[in-house]
C-alpha cells in the first residue's frame, strides 16, 4: 500500500520519541533538557498531525515499519533498541492517535524506562500496555503464552465488559486436564502434602 504522504514526519517523531525516552532515562521532569526533549517530542506530534490524525507504526526485530517502510532501523538487539524492546515482549503493533502528546506520551516514556530496567520476573510491556489503558494509543501483540507458537495477533482493546457473577463462574470451573498436570500436583504424597510440579 501506498504511503499517504512521506515519510519524514513519522521518522522525525520516532527520533524525537527515542532522545525523550534517553532523556526521560537521564534526567529528571524539572531539568531542562528533559522538558526540552518533551517539548520537541510533542512539537513532533504537532508536525505529524498535520498530516494525518493517527498512525500505525508495525513492529519488527530490529525496525518499526509504516506502510510497509521502515521509519527505523537498528542493528543491535538490545534495550537501547526501541523495536527490539516491543518486539521482544510480543508487541507487534502500535496505532497513535491524535491526543497522545498530552499526558498519555509521558506515561509511555515511563513504561519504556520501566522495561529497559526490567528482570525477567518482572511486568513485560504488553502487561503495562494493559495497566495503562491508554485512551489514545492501542496496540496489537502476539500472545506467545497461549499456545506457545505465538501466531496470529491479538488487540490490546479493552474486552466486552463482564458481570462479578461470570467472573465467579469462571473461576470455580476445572482447570483442563493437561494444563493442571503441568501446574500443580494436587494429590496427597506421603505425609499428607501436595508436590508441585514444573
């Protein structure tokens, strides 16, 4: 598909979003280079919402890619890397929308710095994604832990809304057989405990 209008906005943004989340990393909210990397940030958002009034940048190892071009390319797979730290965690998929540059920008500055920093027992970016349940930014993922391929994506839009009562439900029905084999041994051993089994 044919992009709509170049490309340059939208890798100037993607620039301007990789120095705030230095800068968000490096300094704090009151020194001036912080607020001078935000305030470029959102006059970037600016430049770009002349164009359009959202985008959908799609995530790669080493890129993020828009109608199908790549906006950014880095070799390295590592924190620094911006694709790779989405990609990664299942990411696959960003949409912004025009809004974004607000407040909700400074949040996602946040997350960014919370994965770079993170352990591997720690919330990945597809559970703060869903934690800040951003009004202007969806996003779409692979959910390699359902089935363990990871194929198809999955959207990080809010679900249809349930009763407490199907909540309840749901949680007194019998975990499948095989699932609850792998998780928890639940019979008696000698002595009168559980095993658990991994």
């Amino acid at each position: 598909m044919e992009p709509p209008f170049s490309s340059t906005p939208v890798e100037e943004l993607l620039r301007l979003v990789a120095k705030a989340a230095r800068a968000h990393q490096l300094y704090l909210p009151n020194n001036p280079i912080y607020r001078g990397a935000i305030d470029s940030l959102r006059a970037g958002f600016v430049a770009l919402w002349k164009e359009t009034d959202e985008v959908t940048l799609v995530i790669a190892e080493t890129e993020v890619q828009w109608y199908g071009l790549p906006v950014t390319k880095e070799t390295s797979k590592s924190t620094d890397n911006l694709a790779w730290l989405f990609y990664k965690d299942g990411v696959r998929e960003l949409t912004i929308s025009q809004g974004f540059e607000q407040t909700e920008v400074v949040v996602f500055l946040e997350m960014i710095q919370r994965a770079r920093k993170a352990n591997a027992d720690e919330d990945d970016l597809v559970t703060m994604l869903w934690e800040a349940d951003f009004t202007f930014l969806k996003y779409r993922y692979v959910d390699v832990l359902s089935d363990g391929s990871g194929d198809g994506l999955v959207d990080g839009r809010e679900m249809a809304p349930v009763s407490p009562g199907e909540v309840q439900a749901a949680a007194h029905q019998p975990v499948e057989a095989t699932r609850a084999s792998t998780i928890v041994d639940a019979s008696p051993v000698a002595g009168g405990t559980s095993t658990t089994s991994r």
